[in-house]
C-alpha cells in the first residue's frame, strides 16, 4: 500500500477537494459576504469579533471531538469512515449557506461553525492515513504534494467562483449575492465529488488490535486517556505539540482574518480577491519546492525559517498602506504557507507510532484547533479595545515567538528512543490482555 502511485494521487487529492472550503468559505466569500451582507448592519469592529468568535468556537468543538474520534478511529480501523462522516457534514453545511437570507448572521455563523467542523474534523483523519500511504523515505513528498494540489484545485475553483462574483450575469445570475450563494453551492458538490478517489483507491490498513464499533468505542476512551498520559513520556512529540500549538495558530489566524483585516482598512472587495487568487498559485509551486528545502537543511530548520518568515509577515502588515501591499504580501504569504503546514504534518509522522496515527493526529489537530481559539479572539479582543485592527494583525507575532523559541527544543535522537520505550510498553500491555 504504500508509496502506490495510484493511492498517493487518491490521498492527495481530497486536498483539492476540501480546499475549495478554505479557499472560498473561510479565506474568501464568507468573511466578505457576513461583513456586507448577513452582519451589514454592525460596524467593520465588531464584524471582525464576530467572526472570530466563530472560528473560536468551532476551534473548541473540534478540539474535544479531535483525540477521542481518533482513538477510537485507532481501535476499530474507522479512519475513513470517520472521513467521509465530517466531509459530508461539511459538504451538507455549506450548500446551506445558499438559504441564509441578508441580515441573518446568527444563522450564518451556525452554518458556518458547523461545516468548518466538517472541514477541520475531516483533516485529522486525512492526516492520520498519510503513513498508510506513503514511507517515511517518501512522506515529505507525499505530504507537500497533497497541499500543492490543495492550492491548484482549491485556487481553480476559486478563480471560478471569482469571475462568478465579478461578472455574474456571465454565469446567468441576477447580481453578485446570487453569485456568492452559487459559489458556496459549488464549494460543496467540489468538495464532494473530489473525495471518492480517496474512498476508492486509498485502503486503510487494519492492525491486529483493530475492534468492533461498540468495543472500539470503549477501547479508544480508555486508549485516549493511557496516550494523554504517554504524551508525558514522549518528551519530543509534546515539545513539538506546543510548538506547533502556537506558530500554526498564527498561520490559520491569517489564513482566517487576512480578508477581513484588508476590508477593514480600506482595500476593495475585488482587490482582496486578486489576492487570494495570487496566493494560491504562489503557494501550489512553493509547497513542492520547500520540500527541498527541508532535505537541504533539515525540516526542522526550515519551518524555523517560514516561522521567521511569517513573524516578518505581520510586521508588513501593520504597516501596508496601499493595495500593492497587499499584492506583495500576497506573494510572500504564498512562498512559505504550503511549506509549513506540509514540513509541519510530515514532521510529525516522524516521531509518533504509526500504528496509532489517528489518535496520535488528533491530538495534533486538538492543539491546533485550542490555539485557533487564541489567534481569532486575540486579534478580534485586541482590534475592539483598541480601535486599531493593525494592531490587531501585529499581536499574533506572539505566537510564533513561543512557537519558534519551543520547536528548536525538539531533539529528534531522544524522541526515537522514547518511541521505541512506548511501543515496546503498549506491546506488553496487548500480550498481559490476551493473557487475561
């Protein structure tokens, strides 16, 4: 099963399918559409702490859901059946987007929280059927091709989706809300179409420990609380876990609020479009080659490099003032986005046991979803009390800081060791119940 062709492209392509969500949804339409749209009678402030209290919240129901489905996940081989439970909530969500009528942001936000649930949930089980498709010699590739052709397939659509917002009657609809509603539609019949060559052609592999429904259900609550406490003992991957706690937060918050932020300063609703568009292109050819960068100088120092990177990201931004700013920008985002979430993701594998890779992912996404709580509320808290959202947009180079200063602890020598304790450990634990 592994390094199949014919797997690796399935696998990699529900990252095309599901970044239509990120592209459109989260990074696009939704945060235009809820400011002049379903929230246009609130100012641009209080706009921006809605819609990162939104994002919080789904941030913390991921967050629970995300370890405990995946021991469960681990007990019962259910990884692919939990995927398409989250790709069909998400799928299911947006479409609904097309029946919120102006003025009803509650409703939005409701719809929104729940298919970004579909969204994020999905990924932890996407994530976690890496090892099954690629080896460790090859998973740096594999995992920087599924975020490149995340960016082609989800910048595609969004290039689509665009041109329906900026010329709708070329598309047959009335005006541009028409446009957006029908965009949010095709986000959802992409996303799900996209996703059978990984139902079909990606197999989940099955241990010996794998359990029936009801047994893995309780096997994996008592398996989520015996890693909770192994994480302990896995120094390294806990180290890497806070880091990563804090430096994606600020990724995702940017990923998020970038829209948003530019709206609220002045910047046309087309022009902030453009930009996403570039970033996409920008970041499909940049995930690829920061593949290579990590084979040059090791992955940890070049997610150390995009983490500085980013940290010089924010600084441009509280000072942008005209739209080419935000091109440039755009541009630079583009060059270190894909890289570090793929170093990040391939990274990971590395240092955990591939024989409980759901479990061990879920906590991956649980703190990255508890630091989206963070990220969305620090800039909508800090852009309220202040009046200023540049100085919202420049209090998130905290995180990377924290995040950066705990990533260069990780010492992947001792984690091997630990590994190898905890799987030895979890073996004898197997045996002393057949035993039993």
């Amino acid at each position: 099963m592994q390094d199949s062709r014919k797997a690796i492209i399935a696998w990699s392509f529900y990252d095309w399918a599901n970044s239509a969500f990120a592209t459109t949804v989260m990074a696009g339409f939704f945060p235009i559409f809820f400011s002049s749209y379903w929230s246009v009678a609130h100012s641009a402030q209080q706009s921006t702490f809605y819609l990162g209290l939104a994002n919080s919240l789904e941030a913390i129901l991921v967050a629970i859901l995300a370890p405990i489905l995946g021991s469960i996940a681990d007990k019962g081989s259910f990884k692919k059946r939990f995927l398409i439970f989250f790709t069909f909530l998400g799928c299911v969500m947006t479409v609904g987007l097309w029946f919120v009528q102006a003025g009803m942001w509650p409703l939005a936000v409701i719809f929104y929280i729940l298919a970004t649930v579909g969204f994020s949930g999905s990924l932890i089980f996407y994530d976690a059927l890496l090892p099954a498709v690629a080896s460790e010699k090859r998973v740096d590739f594999v995992s920087s091709l599924g975020y490149g052709m995340g960016y082609i397939g989800g910048g595609t659509l969004f290039l689509i989706n665009v041109l329906m917002y900026l010329n709708p009657s070329w598309f047959g609809f009335a005006d541009e809300i028409a446009a957006v509603k029908a965009a949010f539609v095709s986000v959802g019949i992409w996303w799900a179409v996209f996703t059978i060559p990984l139902i079909v052609f990606v197999k989940e592999p099955h241990f010996a420990h794998a359990k029936r429904s009801k047994r893995a259900v309780r096997d994996g609550l008592r398996q989520f609380a015996v890693t909770f406490k192994a994480i302990r003992d896995l120094k390294v991957v806990g180290i890497f876990l806070l880091a990563y706690w804090f430096y994606i937060d600020g990724v995702d918050t940017i990923i998020r609020m970038a829209v948003d932020y530019g709206s609220a300063i002045g910047f046309p609703a087309s022009s902030l479009i453009v930009a996403l568009l570039i970033t996409q292109f920008v970041a499909f050819p940049s995930a690829i080659a920061y593949n290579l960068l990590g084979k040059r100088i090791g992955v940890k120092k070049a997610l150390l490099v995009a983490i500085a990177a980013y940290c010089f990201i924010a600084v441009l931004g509280y000072f942008m003032s005209e739209i080419w700013h935000f091109y440039a920008l755009a541009c630079i985002i583009g060059l270190f986005q894909g890289g570090i979430q793929a170093l990040s993701r391939s990274y990971y594998t590395r240092i955990i046991p591939t024989e409980f890779s759901a479990e061990f992912f879920g906590f991956y996404n649980m703190l990255g979803k508890f630091a989206a709580i963070i990220g969305p509320v620090l800039i909508g808290v800090v852009t309220l009390v202040s009046g200023s959202n540049r100085l919202g947009i420049l209090s998130i180079i905290i995180l990377f800081i924290i995040g950066g200063v705990l990533l260069w602890r990780v010492d992947e020598a001792e984690g091997a060791t630990s590994l190898a304790s905890f799987r030895s450990s979890m073996a004898a634990k197997e045996l002393q119940k057949v035993s039993d």
